[in-house]
C-alpha cells in the first residue's frame, strides 16, 4: 500500500504563520502537522509515500528526507492548485497499476484504527456524521452500507455523512483513468478537478465503496483548529519533565531542548525545541521552534518560529521571526 499526501496549499487562513512555512510543517504538540501523519502511517506499517508539493515545496522535502529516512518517498509537485483531483492526477506515474492507495490530506490528523482498511476486498471512504454537510464532499449509503452516490458540497444534502479526508483505493488503475478523464473532458466542479468526481465516476465504472467511521478527525487550517487540535493530541500523548521553579499544570508538550523557568505552564501548551520562556504564565498556547517568550501572560495564543515576545499580552498570533514588545 501507498500513502498520497497532497499538501500543496498555501495555507491562506493561517496566516502570518504561512508567510514563511508550508501549513504542514506547522508546530502542534511539539512537532509538524506532516510528522504526527507520517509517525501514524508509520505505526500502520505504511512505508510508502507519495507526496504533491507546490507552496515552499522544498522546505517538505527537506523536513521528510531528514526526519523520515526508514520510509520510501517520491514527491511531485502541482504546478497550479486545481483541485484536490488534479493533485492526485499528478501524482498518477509514482505508484504501480496494481498497487493500493490510501489518501490523506497534509492538514489532517486523524485517530482511527486502519486494520479496517487492511482487512477489506473493497475500497473505503472515511465518513463522519455532521450537522451541515453542506461544507463537504458527502455519500450517501444503501441499506448494506454500500455508497451509491458522492457529491462535493451539495447545496441540497442528500446526507449527513461528511468525507473526511480518508480514502482507500483498491484499484488504482481505474482511479488514475477516472481522474484522466475529468482532465480530458475538462469536468471541473466549483471550478476546480474534485477526487469527489472522480470517486462517483469510478461507482458508475462498477467500483464498490463502503464506508468506515472516523471519529477522530482534526482538521488543522485555521488557528483556532491548530489550537483544538494541539489539545487532542496533548490529551492523548503528553510530555514534560518536572521543574524546580515552574509549575506544571498538565496535559503539556515541553520538549527536552526548551528552556523554561520560573513560570506556570499549562493546560494545554507546546513548547517546542529551542525555545526559551521565562516569568511568564501560559496556557492553551503554541510556541513554536526557537522562540523567545518573556514575562507575558498567554492564553489560546500561537507564537511562531525564531519570535520574540516580551510584555504582557493575552491572545496573540505572530508569524516568524517577529519581535513583540510592551512599550
């Protein structure tokens, strides 16, 4: 099986985070958004990757060559951003005819037992129950769960069953011609390629889907989704180190390599390699890579890499390299 990750998007609504990172290498929980999916593919024993690279493309590729060399990657990148379709259409020549995919999107974290996937002769969709599907791709399910329709953001829901993101394809040829043909007979929706397209022209070629549930699901494009998402994870995996002058309220990521002194960390806050963070009080918060934070007062905020924040704030977002100071 291989995974196919696109993460070419610029990441508009996390800015000024993206004006210098690709949204994916974003710090939550004391690491990228792409490392906590990969570490996951990992534990699944995928070790194949195909990932579509478009916005500071380099910078992905460096991240995972040097953190992720047990895996098996190609990359290629999307030239223009049309579509989800249109990245996987791109990454058609790195995977074999007869070779199961398993796509995920680079700003999604997900917290779901994959065995489903490896124990099924169908190809699979990940789905969730909300309350507007209007927001989503949705399926809509015969009375044995087989999917019988798909629609991308249907202004009439026909479901409630939203598609999350996941998606398991047994046959990989008949998705790459699919998707060709959306390319060749210039089917767009919304004005874009849509993988949703191409799974429904797929069920008309005779293709069996079925559903399986993904109640964890975090989505990560946003600040205030960054921060929700940094709960769930800090929830589930937390990591710190007792401190003689600081006082520790958990769930907290501190990394090995921060500096923290004579402050009160936590609930909910990463700290992240190389920062320093002192007479400070903080909780619900990020700091990111190598950032500075002094004698401030921080909650739901996130600070980015190399910045510097001294003075006494409450909610804050500051892009790399920044410098906030009381006057």
């Amino acid at each position: 099986m291989r995974a196919v990750i696109p993460v070419a998007g610029v990441g508009t609504r996390l800015r000024p985070f993206t004006y210098s990172l690709p949204k994916v290498l974003l710090n939550v929980a004391g690491k990228p958004i792409l490392g906590h999916i990969l570490d996951a593919l990992i534990e699944q024993n995928i070790n194949k990757a195909t990932i579509i690279t478009g916005y500071m493309g380099e910078l992905v590729k460096d991240f995972v060559l040097k953190k992720y060399s047990s895996m098996e990657f190609s990359f290629v990148e999307q030239h223009e951003r049309l579509g989800l379709g249109h990245a996987i259409w791109t990454g058609r020549n790195t995977y074999q005819k007869d070779e199961p995919l398993f796509i995920i999107l680079g700003d999604t974290i997900f917290d779901v037992d994959l065995s489903v996937i490896r124990n099924s002769n169908n190809s699979l969709i990940g789905v969730k129950t909300v309350d507007d599907p209007r927001r989503f791709g949705v399926v809509l399910t015969d009375e044995q769960g087989k999917i019988i329709k798909l629609i991308e953001k249907p202004e009439t829901p026909i479901s409630n069953l939203a598609i999350v993101g996941l998606y398991y394809i047994k046959n990989s040829e008949l998705i790459s011609n699919c998707l060709q043909e959306l390319i060749d007979k210039d089917i767009r929706t919304r004005g874009e390629y849509q993988l949703t397209d191409a799974l429904q022209l797929m069920l008309e070629k005779c293709e069996t889907f079925e559903t399986f549930p993904v109640d964890g699901w975090y989505d990560c494009g946003k600040p205030e989704t960054l921060l929700s998402t940094n709960r769930f994870l800090l929830d589930k995996k937390p990591q710190y180190e007792a401190m003689e002058d600081t006082i520790i309220i958990p769930p907290v990521y501190i990394s090995k390599n921060a500096t923290v002194k004579r402050s009160v960390i936590g609930p909910y806050t990463s700290i992240a390699d190389g920062a320093e963070v002192k007479d400070s009080v903080i909780r619900n918060s990020i700091i990111s890579y190598n950032s500075c934070v002094y004698s401030s007062l921080l909650d739901e905020s996130i600070i980015g890499n190399d910045a510097d924040v001294k003075g006494n704030f409450h909610k804050l977002n500051v892009g790399d390299s920044s410098q906030i100071s009381e006057a």
